[in-house]
C-alpha cells in the first residue's frame, strides 16, 4: 500500500520540491540586491567624504538607493 501511495504523491511532492527551490533562490536573489544596495551606500557616503561629489547629487543618489531597499523590504513585511 505505500508503494501505491508513494506513486500517487509523486507528482505533488514534486511540485512543492520546486516551490521550495524557487522560495529559495528568490530569497538568495533578495539578499544579494541588499547587500549591493548597502554597498552601494557605502561607497556614495564615501565619495562624498572626499568631495568627488556634492551635496545635491549625494542627496539625489541616496534616495534613490534607500528607496530601493524600501521596495526590496516590503514584500517580506507584507508576507510576515
């Protein structure tokens, strides 16, 4: 009787294989474009430390790049 029943769950123990797969690389995908957001950051608070680029253009880029890790943020709060 398990074999049968093995048989007849295949394809959906499949299919949740593959959710979990792709959960997974969606996460990994998430956690790299933060780290490049964070990095991203990192450097543009530096250049502006050297003066290579102004206040305005600091100002204009931050937002940019935080705003961006508002949008990658959201759904995880959404989901939780």
């Amino acid at each position: 009787m398990l074999i049968i029943d093995d048989l007849l769950l295949a394809p959906f123990k499949g299919l949740y294989w593959i959710g979990k797969e792709i959960h997974k690389a969606v996460l990994t995908e998430q956690v790299s474009q933060r780290e490049a957001i964070t990095t991203a950051l990192s450097e543009l608070y530096m250049e502006l430390e050297t003066g290579r680029i102004d206040e305005a253009e600091f100002d204009t880029r931050e937002a940019e790049l935080l705003d961006a890790l508002d949008r990658l943020q959201e759904p995880s709060q959404d989901g939780a």
